[in-house]
C-alpha cells in the first residue's frame, strides 16, 4: 500500500527518518514538512506549514530530520538546516506541548548544528551528529547537561552515522572504520 501526502495526512512525500515509538505512534521526519505524528487515525504536524494547528518549535527549517526514543520514555525530535533545533518531549506525552524543551544553538553549543543522526542509548543519553561539521553533541539526562565532541576531543573522523550498543555504548560510524563511545 503505497501512503502520500494525498492520502494521508504527511505534509510532503520526502520523508528522512520513520520512528516508531514505545506506544506504537508512527514519527515522520519530514524533508519539508517538519515532524509528523500518526496515533492512528489522528495525525499532529509540527512544522511552518501546520496552518497554526499544533505547536511549531522553531521556524528556520521546514525539514524534519531524526525521532528517536530514550529508555525512560521521552521522544527526541530533530530538524534541519544550517543551525540546529531539537525537541525533548518528556514520557513521550507529545500532547502536553507546555512540557516540551527546545534545544537549540542558545542553550546548547553555539555550533549546534542541523542533525544529520540523532540515537538514544539504554542508559538516557542522546547523541547528535552535526550536519555540515560532523561535530558531534551528547546530552545527558541524569546531569541534565550536553557535552560537545570534536576531532580534537577523541573522535578519530567525522561520522556519519550511529547505532546504540547495550551498556550505554554509542557506535559513531565513519568514513574509516568506527569509534566506541562507552
């Protein structure tokens, strides 16, 4: 069965990322329409496109990039586009829209960049590879604080890609092997 935008409620055909959370609600991050969320039948869209309908957590992107979802519950989504922007939902209640947190370049890192990946571990941190920098940005619940890793900080390439390995072991993928963040 083939779903597009005019036979569902996905903003643009282009999708990034599909996520599927703890709850079964189905994540689009959307190349130009922002993120989506399915709880079948109902559809959310958080994106400048929305006509005013739900919330839209930041402006400077129409592209939704990652979703992914930590141990504990809470949804992460990401957009796109020279400076980053990405939304913690806490216990995954995207509904409770006062509960939701922005980071951005202003809380963060001034260097937080447009995410090309972003991956939970089993232990509640949440790692972010940067779009045209490939920096790459941790953030850490239980200190509820981020941590900023370059190519001078141990990272041996620039990465491209992740996959969370059990033991809060984070695999950063490159163009000449991999390095293990444990």
């Amino acid at each position: 069965t083939n779903y597009t935008r005019f036979s569902t409620a996905l903003a643009e055909n282009s999708n990034e990322d599909v996520f599927i959370d703890s709850r079964n609600n189905k994540w689009f991050a959307n190349g130009n329409g922002g993120i989506q969320v399915m709880e079948c039948p109902n559809w959310e869209v958080y994106g400048v496109w929305n006509e005013g309908l739900f919330p839209i957590p930041q402006n400077r992107s129409t592209i939704g990039r990652y979703t992914t979802e930590t141990p504990d519950g809470d949804i992460w989504f990401s957009y796109g586009v020279g400076n980053g922007t990405a939304v913690q939902v806490p216990n995954g209640n995207y509904q409770d829209y006062a509960s939701w947190v922005i980071w951005d370049e202003n809380n963060v890192h001034p260097w937080f960049p447009a995410p090309i990946e972003i991956e939970a571990t089993d232990n509640g941190k949440v790692f972010f590879i940067g779009d045209n920098t490939h920096d790459t940005f941790v953030y850490d619940k239980a200190a509820n604080s981020w941590t900023y890793y370059g190519m001078n900080s141990g990272i041996s390439a620039y990465p491209t890609c992740l996959a969370a390995g059990t033991g809060g072991k984070m695999y950063l993928g490159h163009w000449y092997g991999y390095d293990l963040y444990d």
